[in-house]
C-alpha cells in the first residue's frame, strides 16, 4: 500500500470513528428500546408489552437509582406511593383468612397462559414463610408466621398491613414485592382475605 493510499484509509477511519461518536451522542437509547420491544415482542393474554413499556414515576426512578438512592429520592417515591393506597371503601380490613391462604397458595396471574380477566393469586409462599404447615416457602421476604400474634390487630397495624400489600413501595421504595393492590393485581376483597390470613386470631398464621 502506497503512503497516499494509506492515508485515505487512515482519513476514512477517523471520519467513521468521527460519525460513530456523532451517532451515539445522539440516539434517545430509551426510545430506541422501547422500540425494539414494540417491535419483537407481543402481548400475549394478560402479559402485554405495554406492561413493560409504560413505567410510572416510581418504576423511572427505580431505573434511574437502580442501587443508590439519594434520601430525597427515596422520600419522594414513599410519599406518592403512599398517597396513592386506597382505604376499604367499607372501612373494614379483614375478610376471611380461609380465603387469604387459598390466595396465598396460587402462583397463577398475569401469565402469557392466563385468560384475560382471570382471578389472580397473591403466589405468597414464593416469598414468605406464612402459616407453620406450608413448608415449601421462599425467603427473599421476612417470615410472616405469627404475623398477628406478634403485633396484634391495633389501628395502626391494620392500616400498616393494608397500605404494605397493597403498595409495598409506600414504606420500601423499589421493593421487589408486587404492588398488588395499586396495580391490581388483587381486588379489594382478596387484599381483605390475605389481611385475615395474616392477622385473624383463629388463623394457622397465628397458631
């Protein structure tokens, strides 16, 4: 290769590195996710891409403090998760405990393989030891066995246990726990049945 040959080709890469440098600054990374995601993925059933593409404030925040967050942050996203719960239209917690550990057993919900509009489970146990004869369990949560018994049933533990099911973020910013009433996941009633599972004197949970 000839010395002028060879700086055309040293020309035309710098050039390139050049236009590269140019295009990463500026591509929209995010928007060019969301994208791709559109475009290759489908929804199937419950489990749609919007689920994954549409993100709230706190889902944005999470993503952009994925590991340290500024207090400022982490009381922001408390604040508005908080403020977000939903009381018992009828002020009363507790449904009934039976029910609750049916809820806590089932795994199924917003699956590719639910029907639309299917009843959801709370899948508990994949997180949670509950009540002492369920010894299959995960432990990435706290043991909730004796749940009741240790705290009992106050105002404040009532409304305490609501507002954590129902939001987990609203005390824990970007917890891993499903924000099971804030998105639906379980209806009012049910989030009253898994209150009595945990908290109703008569349940296994409190043996």
């Amino acid at each position: 290769m000839t010395s002028i040959a060879r700086m055309i080709c040293a020309s035309l890469g710098a050039a390139t590195i050049a236009g590269c440098a140019t295009v990463a600054a500026d591509t929209d990374y995010r928007q060019a996710a969301l994208d791709m995601i559109r475009q290759d993925f489908h929804s199937a059933g419950p489990a749609t891409v919007e689920r994954v593409a549409v993100r709230d404030e706190a889902q944005q925040l999470c993503s952009q403090y994925p590991k340290e967050r500024p207090p400022e942050v982490v009381a922001r996203i408390e604040a508005a998760q908080l403020a977000a719960v939903k009381a018992p239209a009828d002020g009363k917690y507790l449904g009934a405990w039976q029910e609750g550990e049916k809820i806590a057993q089932n795994g199924r919900g917003m699956q590719s393989s639910d029907a639309v509009g299917a009843v959801n489970g709370g899948n508990c146990y994949a997180c949670h030891q509950i009540s002492k004869k369920e010894i299959s369990f995960g432990n990435i949560g706290p043991s909730l066995y004796q749940y009741g018994k240790l705290r009992g049933n106050s105002d404040a533990t009532l409304s305490y246990t609501w507002n954590k099911l129902y939001n987990a973020q609203a005390y824990s910013a970007c917890s891993n726990m499903p924000r099971f009433g804030h998105n639906g996941i379980l209806t009012e009633a049910q989030l009253k049945d898994v209150m009595a599972l945990l908290l109703d004197p008569k349940s296994p949970v409190n043996e």
